[in-house]
C-alpha cells in the first residue's frame, strides 16, 4: 500500500536510509526524530511509504516547491528514494514511484527532479523506466564547506 508515512514508520524508514547511505552517522541525539516530526508536519513536504505485511519496504521523499515562472506553477523535488535491499528487482521501486510521481501531478507540478550519485548503469535505467530523462537539464552541486 502506497501511503503518507506517519509517525510509527520512523523506526523502519531511518533502517531503509541505513541501506541507501550505510556511512551516514547513526544519531543518538534526536535530531533525526525531530526532522522527521517537522517533516510529517510541514505542508508541501511529503514522505512517502510502500508498506507490504505491515512492513515499510520502500520510501520516497517529495518537496513542492511554490514558484512564480511557469504561470505560478509549483515544481517538486523528490530526494531519499529506497526500497528494501532484499526486494529490489520487484516493481516495489516503480511503484512508489508512480505514486510519487503522481502526488507531484495532484499538487500541480509541472515538473519533478532528482539526482543520483550512483553511476550503476540499473539505477538510470530505472529512472527512464519510471519516466524521468536524463538528458533534458544539466545538475550541478555545491556541497557544504567542511
């Protein structure tokens, strides 16, 4: 079932981010459950779940962004797409995608973006499939001075 996470799915979904960034600091602090919380709360911020047996085994994250070009239409930004290690190759990744993609088209984006670090020629062929290109604009990215 594709569906907005709630607050019970914290647990599940920081172990599904563990797979997708396994050299990210584990937090002792709280400041991931409060990110969490602002996330569920803050309109236009969207995290998203595929849950199968009562299990999240998939997540998606989708930022609406207002906008004044494009007559005032909001465009998204979806970020942290992960499905479980052992049921990737599934369809579990198209489908909460297409219900993503979907979510963005309700809010009247006309457009949605992502970037990938990966260079696994699986995870392009995957976007395309989903119906992303990656030929229509140029990323480029400023990472934060340490």
């Amino acid at each position: 079932m594709f569906r907005v996470a709630r607050h019970n799915d914290f647990a599940q979904i920081v172990r599904l981010y563990r797979q997708l960034n396994p050299d990210d600091p584990h937090l002792t602090d709280g400041s991931d459950a409060r990110a969490f919380a602002r996330i569920l709360a803050t309109a236009g911020l969207h995290l998203f779940v595929l849950e199968l047996d009562g299990a999240v085994v998939a997540t998606t994250y989708l930022n609406v962004i207002p906008n004044i070009s494009r007559s005032a239409s909001p465009y998204a930004v979806i970020e942290n797409v992960v499905v479980d290690e052992s049921r990737r190759g599934t369809g579990l990744g198209k489908r909460i995608m297409a219900g993503t993609l979907q979510a963005a088209w309700d809010a009247g984006c006309y457009k949605a973006m992502l970037m990938t670090g990966s260079r696994r020629p699986a995870t392009h062929a995957f976007y395309r499939a989903c119906g992303f290109s990656g030929d229509a604009k140029t990323a480029y990215l400023a990472a934060r001075p340490s």
